[in-house]
C-alpha cells in the first residue's frame, strides 16, 4: 500500500494509457477550449467533468493525444487528496 505522502504528490507523464485511465476513473473526457479552436483543429486542451462545460468541446482520444503530442506538453495529476479521496487535480505544463 502507497503511503499518504505518494498518494497525494503531484504526477507528471506523457503516457496516454495512463493520463486516459486517470481521467476515465474520475468520468472525465477529452476536450478543447471552443474559442481556441481554428480551421477544425482542437484548441487548447481540457478535461472536462460532468455536468459539461458550455466553453468546451469534447473531442476523442486520438484528436486529444494528437494535439497533445504536438503541443509537447504533458499532465501534472493527483491520484488521492490529503484526507485518501479520489482527487480531480490536473493540469497541463511543459515538457
């Protein structure tokens, strides 16, 4: 069993498996950012949570990962919080 402290660092990784099973086990799905998205190309990239937000595209993995690998960046994440609850902390940073 993980200890408290590697439960609630922050994670950093470019592994599509993992970034797709972190964000399915919290019932997120891939999107962009609509005013960001020019000539059908994804936008700058989120994980959007239910209820949808109304500034926000859903877009597939394959669309997702794409401009992810493109953008060369990659996704910082929390598995649990402080007090063991399944957190939903992410974000986007530099490779």
């Amino acid at each position: 069993m993980a200890s408290r402290t590697e439960t609630t660092e922050g994670q950093q990784t470019t592994n599509h498996d993992v970034i797709r099973k972190w964000t399915e086990e919290r019932g997120g799905k891939p999107a962009t950012v609509k005013a960001t998205e020019e000539n059908g190309h994804a936008g700058i990239l989120r994980i959007d949570f239910d209820p949808p937000d109304e500034g926000l595209d859903r877009i597939g993995w394959d669309e997702f990962f794409e401009k992810f690998d493109e953008a060369g960046i990659a996704f910082l994440h929390q598995d649990r919080t402080k007090d063991g609850k399944l957190s939903r902390f992410h974000k986007f940073v530099r490779r």
